[in-house]
C-alpha cells in the first residue's frame, strides 16, 4: 500500500509538509499494483492548518478528532490493510477556507494542480484505473481537472453532496475525459439546506442553473438519493447495504452513513457489482424535490438495528 499527502499550491501540486515538485514521489509509487483513488475534501479544510487540516482528519489513515470526529476514508476505501494489491491513495489537499464563493474560486486552481498529477499517473501506466471520491466543493475540483485531462484518464467520479452547479458538471463531461468518466452523483435531501446556501452565496454559470443536488442526467452519469428509501432497498437488493437516514439536516451523511463508504469502495474496486447502466435502470429517476425531508408530517425511521451497524 502506499499513500502519498499532494496539496495544492495554486496550480502547482506539491508534497503534503514538504513543498517540492511530485514528479520524483509519484514515479516511485505508481507501478504500485491495484487501483489509484484520489480522496479530495470539501469545503472549510486548510492543509497545515492544525485544527482544520484534511490529512490528520478524513484523509489520515488515523484520523484525529478535529473539527469533529470521522472516519477514515483511505481505510474505509481499502487501504492500510497491508495487501499487495490495495493501490495507491492519493490525499489531495487543497485551501478551502474563507467565504464560499473565494473558495470556489481556489476549488478551479486545485483543479489545474489535480489534473497534473493525474496526467503524471496515468502517463507512467495508462492501463491503470485512476477514481476520484469528492466531497461538498471538492467536486469543483475534480470537475476542472477533467477539463486539463485526456480520454481514458479517470474512470469513476465519485461525487458526495457536490457543491457544482449542473451545468457544469454537463461542460466537464463533455469534454474527452469527462465523455470516458462514469459520474456518480450522491445527493441527500439531508444536505437541502446546504445546496440552498452554495446557489445563494456563489455565482451561477448561467441564468437558472441549480445546484446538482436536485439532480443530474447524462448517459455517462446517475443520481444516487441516500435518504430514497427505494434507492436503499435496490442498492441493499444489489449487495449493498447502507443505514437508514437519521437526520433531517447533515451535509456529511454521504460518507458518515453507516455502509456509505464500504459502498463506494465497490465501486472502485468491483465495478462489475456496479455497472453504471444497471443502477440507471433500477434506481429512480428523479430526486425527490427539495426541502421534501423538512417539509414531511412523517417521523423520521427509528435508529437501525445493532446487526445493521455491525
């Protein structure tokens, strides 16, 4: 297993505590048998930062309870658990502090500074499958870097409560690395109040545009409600069990729900349990509308059963 810390520097990628170029360090790791993920975090993180820095929390192998306690994602995905064929992960750190939208605005530089280090990967061994698994504004910056990357340089984009805009994700995956990467949109009713913030605070690309919490079509991409319990009941018919809803309100259920992340790590390294037009033909087809969680008179399920945690 290996796992390399790259932030962002404006558009350039450097190593995570030691900033100096990534060519040397990625070129020792990348023949590194398995898939490559790369785990990119949203909003409000600061690489350096000691109480908001990604790679001693959700990015660590180890997390620190700092600004709250999660869970590891690299470990969630597959990694530390000392197999010769994890892969490589990739922590992608980048300054996601400030107002919103002067954070959307860096999300476009850590884009450009992602896409160099995909290219640098997928140039050293083009036959491997490189992911990304973002979260909240950190789906900006996969979205931009599919715009710096050629065909076949990303095969899964993973995107949890997506801070984008619709027609963006559209003009990404249009271009030749977005028209051979399969997107997956996580989306939550749970994160309504959030959607609602970005679409007031950030400028949209056009009149009209909405956040892809609402939802996004594409041949190449699908909408995955978690807090649908008919989304739950195929996903759960397909071997993939996540928990019921808990909340009506939670910007980070996409990967804090008990099972998200196991789910996600199939799709990364089982794509066959996963194939993209099976879970566009049996999931729904359009979300249900927003503010839909707040708005009901019905209470919301119980806590899960102790064998459905475990």
């Amino acid at each position: 297993m290996a796992l390399i810390r790259i932030n962002a520097l404006g558009e350039t990628p450097v190593f995570h505590a030691r900033p100096r170029s990534i060519n040397e360090g990625i070129a020792r790791v990348a023949r590194v048998p398995g898939p490559v993920v790369i785990m990119v975090h949203g909003y409000k993180y600061q690489p350096g930062n000691p109480n908001h820095c990604p790679h001693r929390h959700i990015l660590s192998l180890d997390p620190q309870h700092l600004p709250w306690r999660a869970p590891s994602w690299p470990r969630q995905l597959g990694f530390g658990l000392g197999r010769k064929d994890e892969g490589l992960a990739v922590a992608f750190g980048w300054d996601a502090r400030g107002t919103l939208a002067s954070a959307q605005g860096r999300a476009v530089a850590a884009g450009r500074a992602l896409a160099r280090v995909i290219r640098s990967l997928h140039a050293d061994a083009p036959e491997r499958g490189i992911h990304i698994i973002a979260h909240s504004l950190g789906t900006e910056v996969a979205l931009e870097a599919l715009h710096w990357l050629p065909s076949g340089a990303v095969r899964r984009v993973i995107s949890l409560a997506g801070a984008s805009y619709q027609s963006r994700v559209d003009k990404a995956l249009s271009t030749p690395a977005g028209r051979s990467t399969e997107f997956f949109n996580v989306t939550s009713r749970e994160n309504d109040a959030f959607d609602f913030m970005f679409e007031s605070l950030t400028r949209s690309p056009t009149r009209g545009d909405r956040a892809i919490g609402h939802g996004f079509e594409a041949v190449n991409a699908v909408t995955l409600q978690l807090d649908c319990l008919d989304t739950l009941k195929h996903l759960s018919q397909m071997g993939h069990p996540i928990g019921l809803p808990e909340r009506r309100v939670c910007h980070w259920s996409a990967y804090m729900r008990p099972g998200a992340l196991r789910f996600y790590k199939r799709l990364i390294r089982q794509p066959e349990r996963t194939p993209l037009p099976l879970m566009q033909q049996v999931l729904p087809e359009t979300p249900a509308r927003r503010w839909s969680r707040l708005l009901t008179l019905r209470p919301l399920p119980g806590p899960m059963p102790i064998w459905q945690r475990i």
